[in-house]
C-alpha cells in the first residue's frame, strides 16, 4: 500500500487530467469495453457516465498495480536517505561534522522526494559550516596553549552562536578574557613596582659611588701594600725552597759519600785478600774477600736507592749514584772469581783485574762528583 500510494501521490503532482496526461496504462483503460453493458466507453457510454466513482477506481487499480513496479527502487533510495540523514544528526551530535557531511553526500544520488532534498542541502550547508567552526575553536585551543591569548581569543570570537558547541567556545572565551585582564593588570603592578626598583637602584648607585670613591683610596694603597707584600712572600719562598734544594742536594751527597766510604774499605778488604792470596795463604784470603764482601753490600744498600727517593735533582746526581752502584758491582765480581780460585788451579787473574779496573774507574768518577759538591 506504502508503495502504490507513494506512486499515487507522485502522479497527481505531474498528471492533471483523465486520459489526456496521464501513463499509457490509464489512457489504455479508460478505452476499454463495459462487460456488463457491451457498450464502449466513449464519450456517451453508460460507463463513462459514471466516470467519478469507477473511472478513479479503475485509475487507482492501475496505479497500484504500475506503481508498485516502477516505484519500488525510489522506495528503496527513500528509505536509505531518511537512514543516511538520521546518522549525520547522530554524528552532528557527537561533533563528527565531517563525518556527518561525508554521510549527507551519499545521498546525492538516490532519489526522495523535493522537500527531503532541500532539507539535505540545508544540512550540507550547515555541516559545513561547523567544520569551519570546529577548525577555528581547535586552532584557537592550539594559540592559547602557545600563549597567544590576543590571537586565540580573536579566533574564537569569529565562531557564529549556532555552533552546537557555542557554550565550549563561551566559556572558553570567558577564560581567555580573564586571564588577558589578569595579565594587564600583573604587567601594570610588575611596571609600577620595576619604576619604584630604578628609583631606589639610582638612590643606591649614587650612595655606592660615594663608598666606592672614599674606599678607592684605601684600596689602592692596600694594593700597594698586599703587592709588595706579595713580593717579600714570593722572595721568602724561593729563599726557602732553595734551601729545601740546597738541603736535598746536600743530603743526596752525604749518603753518597758514605756508599763510597763503604767502597774505599771494602777495597781495602779486597786489596789485603789479593795479597793472601799471591801468598798462598788461602784461609786469610778467603776472610778479608768476607769483610770486604759485607763492607761493599753496606755502600751498595747506602746508595741503591738513591735515584728513586731523591727527585728534582740534575742528571749528574743520578749519574754519580749510578756509577757508585757500578763500581760496587764489578769490585764484587773481582772477589766472587778471586774465592771461587782459591784452593784450586784455577786461574781467574785477568778476569779480576779486569773487573777491579773497571770497579776503580767508576769510582774516580764518583770522586769527582763529590769533590766538586
């Protein structure tokens, strides 16, 4: 019935008269023979007589039957436009303007009648309306968290009253506008309070250049003062250090000297056990090549470490302390073959010359070096 009447109603907006005007369908029947009179129904016919009760049914009839096949696509089509409009509200609702414009799009090609398409248009133009005024609200929610209040505020006042979400943009217009004022107002107190900081800052510079003048005087006298202060101090310290120097040095060749003291015995020892020995007498020989062992282990402990207890010194203590070590070295050696040829017909002689000459001439330089400190 939806369907025939929908035809029905669509009929009688374009078709105005019986048989001239309208579909082939109702032209084809009004034409056609009375069964019950054998008449045709022409014009003087019984049956077209009676034309305002029968002939409206038999249009009717007619339409219900053609309607319902032409009409059922359009029925469909109507259906799915009043859904499509139906969730654009819902997406308006929900703020989704695009997503409502986008669904009112669809409807472009689908048939309804002329006053749901007029309300289409309108809703179109309304979204996109809102879409305009969404971007201005979020861009002016982006401009207030930067801080540009002035310019977040002037976005948001083009904003028309019909936004659906007028009362989000009031409100914040109102929150804008008071932190603006509040702004104005702390930038006026911070201004007045900066005025009355350069009156006291200028009344307190005047009053510090005036100190500072009659302590200049002072201070530069104390700076004549502190400078030769500083003077004497510096000259003490080097006084002292080259004392500390001096004492280092002289505590380097007094340890020095005794390692060679040490030697010069131990040599003595030597020189006696060498005699013993061009004697025969093995048993004195092997004695003072004892003592002169344990008196040349007492330099060399004297003077071992010389080098790494003493810093800061010239090359030429270190080289005396090396040459004392050397020479104690090669006079031990001299005595380690003089006892090992002792008793047997082993003849190291030129060996231990050889090493006693070397012993001697590391030693004539470590007398030099302390003849000359």
């Amino acid at each position: 019935m939806f369907t025939s009447a929908l035809y029905i109603y669509e009929a009688k907006e374009h078709y105005c008269g019986v048989g001239e005007g309208y579909p082939s369908q109702v032209s084809s029947f009004l034409l056609m023979d009375c069964h019950k009179c054998n008449s045709k129904n022409g014009i003087e016919s019984k049956f077209r007589r009676k034309k305002n009760a029968i002939i409206f049914a038999s249009i009717f009839s007619a339409l219900l039957v053609t309607g319902t096949a032409l009409a059922a696509p359009k029925i469909g089509d109507y259906v799915e436009v009043n859904r499509l409009v139906a969730e654009a509200m819902a997406q308006e609702t929900a703020g989704e303007y695009q997503s409502a414009l986008d669904t009112l799009t669809l409807a472009d090609d689908k048939w309804t009648l002329e006053s749901k398409r007029v309300e289409i248009d309108k809703l179109k133009e309304s979204q996109s309306k809102y879409i305009q005024f969404k971007a201005q609200f979020d861009a002016g929610l982006e401009l207030e968290k930067k801080g540009k209040l002035v310019e977040a505020r002037t976005r948001l006042q083009s904003i028309g009253t019909d936004f659906p979400h007028y009362a989000d943009v009031r409100e914040k217009l109102d929150n804008i506008q008071t932190v603006i004022e509040g702004n104005l107002e702390n930038t006026a107190r911070a201004k007045e309070r900066e005025a009355q900081r350069a009156t006291a800052a200028a009344a307190e510079a005047r009053q510090q250049a005036e100190t500072e003048s009659a302590a200049k005087a002072a201070a530069e006298a104390r700076s004549i003062e502190s400078a030769q202060a500083a003077r004497n101090a510096e000259a003490q310290r080097q006084q002292e250090a080259a004392q500390r120097a001096e004492e280092v040095k002289k505590s380097f060749v007094n340890q020095l000297y005794t390692g060679y003291s040490s030697y010069i015995s131990g040599s003595s020892y030597y020189s006696s056990a060498i005699s013993y020995s061009n004697s025969s007498n093995s048993l004195l020989a092997l004695s003072q090549a004892n003592s002169a062992r344990a008196v040349l282990n007492t330099a060399r402990n004297s003077v071992d470490d010389l080098n790494s207890r003493f810093t800061g010194l010239s090359s030429d203590y270190y080289t005396a302390a090396n040459n004392m070590v050397n020479a104690v070295d090669y006079l031990n050696k001299a005595i380690d073959l003089l006892v090992s040829s002792e008793g047997t017909s082993l003849d190291y002689s030129s060996s231990i010359n050889s090493y006693k000459n070397l012993s001697v001439a590391y030693a004539a330089k470590v007398k030099v070096f302390l003849d000359s400190h």
